[in-house]
C-alpha cells in the first residue's frame, strides 16, 4: 500500500490502522494467495471495495496465473489492464516506474 502524506499522519495520529474516516491510499496491490475464495475476494469483492473507498490504483499480482492485473480508477469504477511476461508495466499514477510483470511476479517468489 501507498500512503499519502496525509493518511500517513491520520494513522499517526490512531493505530496502524486505516478507518474509512481517514483519506485512501495512492494504490494497494495485493497478492492472490492460492483457492477460489481467495481469488473470488482479490479479483471481485476488494475491486467494489477499493472503488467505494476511492483508491486510485490497484494491482493484483496473481503468481499462479503468472500476471498483474492493473486497475486504474475511472469516473469511480477499475478500468483494467494485465501485464504478463517482459511487458512494462504502465502505472498511471506511477509513470516513471520501469518494471516487468516477470521482474515483479519473481521479486515476489524471492520474498
């Protein structure tokens, strides 16, 4: 998750938690872990969630598909856009980064 300047001194201000009082993140990325629930929760539950609550950018980084899911917050729904393999990755909000779905997908198997 992304903070900006602002959330980060709301949750300053609290617990390291993230109210829906407090102002949203500049992106999340989540990682789907391995079943239908989780997969069902990451790809549809959260997308709702993450676009009720106004975050700008959300990544699904999903190694058992071998891709990234970028969605970009449009007019308040995701607009989607998959990255696999030695394709950049293009980031709205982030237009200087210069990673690869594979650069990401293998820091993760690293970590």
């Amino acid at each position: 998750m992304i903070l900006t300047q602002e959330l980060l001194e709301a949750i300053a201000q609290k617990r390291a938690t993230i109210t829906p009082d407090m102002p949203s993140p500049v992106m999340v990325v989540e990682v789907v872990s391995p079943g239908k629930i989780n997969e069902d929760r990451d790809y549809r539950y959260k997308r709702s969630e993450y676009a009720a609550r106004g975050i700008p950018e959300y990544w699904i980084v999903d190694p058992g598909k071998s891709r990234i899911t970028l969605l970009t917050l449009v007019d308040g729904l995701y607009e989607e856009s998959v990255f696999q393999g030695t394709e950049i990755i293009r980031s709205a909000t982030f237009p200087m980064l210069d990673l690869t779905a594979s650069q990401v997908l293998t820091a993760g198997q690293v970590l």
